[in-house]
C-alpha cells in the first residue's frame, strides 16, 4: 500500500486500494506515515482492521481516501473467535468495499 501510494500518479493509476495500510510502526504513532497515503494523488480507498496494530481506523487524519473499518480484524483481516463474527462476515466486508470502491471509478 504504501509502494502503490508512493507511486500511484507516475504510473498513471486509476486509485489506489490499500487494505491494512500500515500508518506507523506497532506502538510508534508517533512515527506516522501519513504523508505517503495523502500523497497517492488518485482516488484511495484504504480497508482496515479494528485491531490493526499498524493502525486503528480512527488514529488515521482526516484526508481524501474513504476508509472501510474490518470490524474487530488485525492487519491480516484475522477475527478473534470471541468477536461473534465470521471470517465469511469479514471477506464480504472487504469484497463488498472493493466492488463497490472500483465501479465507482468506472
């Protein structure tokens, strides 16, 4: 994800998908990487964990992207069993982002 944001307006990218875009180091938010994810320059669309490590949904700065919060899923999208939900719950949650975000940008 952040390769692709890095380089997404040299290479001509219709936008960017970044699932489990990794803001800072595990317990570092101090070491943000922002700046590339508010760099992409193409319309992004960044899918993440609840429980991501690399980043909460709601440590990310206002910005751009539309984001898509993977209720209760680490940066793999994995669930705790004690969630009470699925992992065919979580794919459709991503999926369904995805579809919608790409037929958006036609």
């Amino acid at each position: 994800a952040r390769v692709a944001c890095r380089t997404a307006t040299a290479l001509g990218a219709a936008g960017v998908l970044a699932l489990s875009f990794p803001l800072h180091p595990p317990g570092r938010p101090e070491k943000s990487r922002a700046p590339e994810l508010l760099g992409a320059g193409v319309p992004t669309l960044v899918v993440q964990g609840g429980n991501d490590p690399f980043g909460h949904p709601d440590e990310f700065p206002e910005g751009p992207w539309e984001m898509v919060e993977v209720p209760h899923a680490d940066h793999g999208f994995a669930v705790p069993k004690r969630s009470g939900t699925t992992e065919e719950r979580t794919l459709e949650t991503i999926t369904g982002a995805v579809v919608r975000w790409t037929a958006a940008l036609g």
